[in-house]
C-alpha cells in the first residue's frame, strides 16, 4: 500500500499532467483559424495580385480595342457595299464632290472633323439617320441593288460623337469614295499611319487614288 503522502503525490502529478495535456489541447485548437496578423497579409496579398492583373490587362484599353475593331468591321462593310452598289451599276448623282458625310449628329469641326482636309468639301446635314434608302448619313440608296440591300441599317461609330464618328466622301465623276474613321486605342491606333491614305489622324478606306479625297 502506499503512504498517504504518496497517494497525495501521485494525484498531484496525474493532474498537472492532465492539464498539460488540456493546454496543449486547446492549443492547437486555437491554431487551426488565422490569426488577424495572418488574415491581413492574405488581404495585402490578394490586393497586389488584384492591382497587377488591372495592370496588366488594362480594362480601358481593352474597350477601346473592342471599339476600333467593330470600326474596322463596320468600314469593310460599308466599303462592300458600296462597290456592290457601283458594280451594280447604281448612280452616284445624290452625293456631292464638294461635300462629305458624317455618322453622328453631333456638330463636327471643318471638313467632317479635318478628315479630308481641302475647303471643297462642307460636312453635309447631319442627321445620324440609319437608314439605307438613301435618307440615311451616306445618301445613297442601297435598297435599290438588284440583289437587295446587304445592310439593313448604316453603321455608326460605337461612340458616335464629335470626336470618334465615321465620315465618307465621293467621287461622282470617278465613282470613288473614301470612308473614315478615328481609332482610340494604343494598339490598332497606328493603323491610321499605314492604310495608304493621306492623313495620319484617321484610318482610310476606299477606291479614291491615295485615298485624298
């Protein structure tokens, strides 16, 4: 049998024993969530991550991508229709050589916005008109094509206003013509210098020599 003082002992030792292990036990219990130390550098973490991918993809300019490629898309298909429109042997009598044609209604500068840049040509009425009857902003009308017009409406700029618009010009006695239009955005804006026309501020397209109408 043990002694009274070491049955005391003994009981002692099982019990701070007991509690170390408690201790320990909520311990690592406590460990298993973040500390607030822990949690802020995950935030600070996840908020260079945030600003690098802004930076890197650049949302802002990315639009304006989108909106210089739908200019690129649009030109074409005004460009085609209108050559089937000459090929189909369509007159020219109800647009001007002394006059240029704008897709906005919004007042423009000289010269459809100095697009085509000579004192012979007044930006016409403007009127944003869609239409593809000959009362839209291009005055011709392409319902007349024996095969039906390609475009239900004439397109415009996405923006539209009095800086980014789309702008035409004709030829009658030559039957050529030139579209314009201004790009906005760090990659396709360069175009404007290398589409063979005559003005660096606008990307060109057409049938006109040089572009120079």
């Amino acid at each position: 049998m043990l002694c009274t003082s070491c049955k005391t002992c003994y009981t002692h030792t099982i019990l701070t024993y007991s509690n170390i292990i408690m201790i320990q036990t909520n311990t690592r219990t406590q460990q298993k969530g973040f500390t607030l130390i822990e949690l802020l550098i995950v935030i600070g973490i996840l908020a260079i991550l945030t600003a690098a991918v802004v930076i890197i993809l650049n949302p802002g300019e990315l639009l304006k991508q989108a909106r210089d490629s739908q200019r690129f898309s649009d030109l074409d298909a005004l460009k085609n229709t209108i050559a089937l429109y000459l090929t189909d042997s369509q007159p020219f009598t109800a647009v001007s050589s002394t006059a240029c044609y704008v897709s906005t209604a919004t007042t423009v500068s000289a010269y459809c916005g100095g697009d085509f840049a000579t004192s012979t040509r007044a930006t016409a009425a403007q009127t944003g008109n869609r239409s593809v009857n000959g009362s839209g902003w291009i005055p011709l009308n392409f319902t007349a094509i024996t095969s039906g017009s390609p475009l239900q409406n004439l397109p415009v700029d996405p923006v539209n206003n009095a800086t980014y618009f789309y702008a035409a010009a004709f030829d009658p006695t030559n039957l050529t013509f030139e579209l314009d239009a201004n790009l906005e955005s760090t990659k396709y804006s360069p175009k404007e210098t290398t589409d063979g026309g005559n003005n660096a501020a606008a990307y060109e397209v057409g049938s006109a020599p040089g572009l120079a109408l």
